[in-house]
C-alpha cells in the first residue's frame, strides 16, 4: 500500500472517531456548529501531505490528523454531560484556540442558555477588526434551535493588549449574555474591552 493510500486510510479513520462520538455524545443545536468546523479541520490537516517535504513533517501532520478527532470526541463528551450531568458549574470550552469556544450549561434543574462565540471567516472584515457571531441558544438539546444570533466587531489590536468589542444593543441590554461574551473572549485568550460592562449607570432609567 503506498503512502498516499495510507494517508487516505488514516483520514477515513479520523473521520470515523469523529462520527462515532457525534452518535455518542449528541448535542442538539451545537451540531451545526461542530460538525462542520471538525470536518474542516480535517480536511486541511488531510491536505498537509501535500506539503510533507520530509519525514519529521510527515510524522508531524500525521499526528496532528490522528489527535484531531480524539480531542473532538473529548470535548463533546465533555460538553454531552456539562449539559446532562450534576456537576461543578462547567466552565467555556475551547474548540480552536482564537476562534470559537462553546459554554453548555447544565439543564438539569432549570433551562439555561448555551453560549457559542465564533470568529467569522467571511473574508468582508474592516480593517483592523474583526467580526464574531455570538449565538445563544435557549434549547441547546433541540436541533431545530438556531438560537439568537448577535455580531460583535472586535479590534485585531488594542493598547495593553485589550481589545475594545462593539456590539448592539440588543445584546448589551442583555446584561448576563453581555457578561457571557467577555467570558468567552477571555477563554479563547484575548482581552476584551466591552464599554457597557465598565458603566453601570449606562441602563439606569430605562424601561
């Protein structure tokens, strides 16, 4: 078997461990969000052969492609019993480091929402900005919940290393989701700088 017929057979297995903990671990209205991220993660990791120009690269790709859906399985499995289980309150969870992170809390007692932060690869950011979808999702166990979607333009370069973040306001009047989405900037590693959590008189009078 040659050594592109052997790369074709770890990407099949790759995509098989990822589909086997989708059919574990189910998560509702987090799939549309999932699903489509770790197929192309695999996707451009399977692609990295191309590129192998030595044998440390290729053991090095090769890795990468086989832990890929190990950590995926992981982290459903992790966000599967943050939303079942009784536990410690569950903290957010980092899909790919700088670019989206999920917070799934516990619905066990009562109904919570589930935080999806995710930058937007859509090729149309301003200079010296970046967009983000903030998604809230009511019932995360229901596929057919497409939650309540908010776009946050942050700065790609701040003083100190804070990044200012604007948002409608819309979701600023929704003082628990506004303090969600600082937490998940925060998770991903960046440093946000989200005006209205630093005003506390800015919503006084309104009804």
């Amino acid at each position: 078997m040659s050594l592109v017929e052997r790369h074709r057979a770890l990407s099949r297995g790759a995509l098989l461990v990822a589909e086997s903990a989708e059919d574990a671990y189910r998560l509702g209205g987090l799939d549309r969000f999932l699903k489509p991220w770790i197929r192309g993660r695999l996707d451009a990791l399977a692609g990295l052969l191309d590129s192998c120009d030595t044998s440390r690269q290729l053991a090095e790709d090769t890795r990468s492609l086989a832990q890929a859906p190990v950590e995926y399985s992981k982290l459903r499995e992790e966000l599967f019993s943050d939303l079942h289980h009784t536990r410690p309150e569950p903290p957010w969870r980092v899909v790919e480091r700088g670019t989206m992170a999920i917070r799934a809390q516990s619905s066990v007692l009562l109904a919570q929402p589930t935080f999806v932060l995710r930058r937007l690869d859509t090729g149309s950011d301003v200079p010296g900005a970046a967009t983000w979808d903030f998604t809230v999702l009511a019932r995360p166990s229901d596929p057919a919940d497409e939650g309540t979607a908010f776009v946050a333009m942050a700065a790609t370069g701040g003083e100190g290393g804070r990044l200012p973040v604007q948002v409608g306001k819309e979701l600023e009047d929704e003082r628990a989701w506004y303090q969600q989405l600082e937490y998940g900037f925060f998770a991903l590693g960046l440093s946000p700088f989200l005006t209205a959590i630093y005003d506390p008189d800015r919503h006084r009078g309104q009804g």
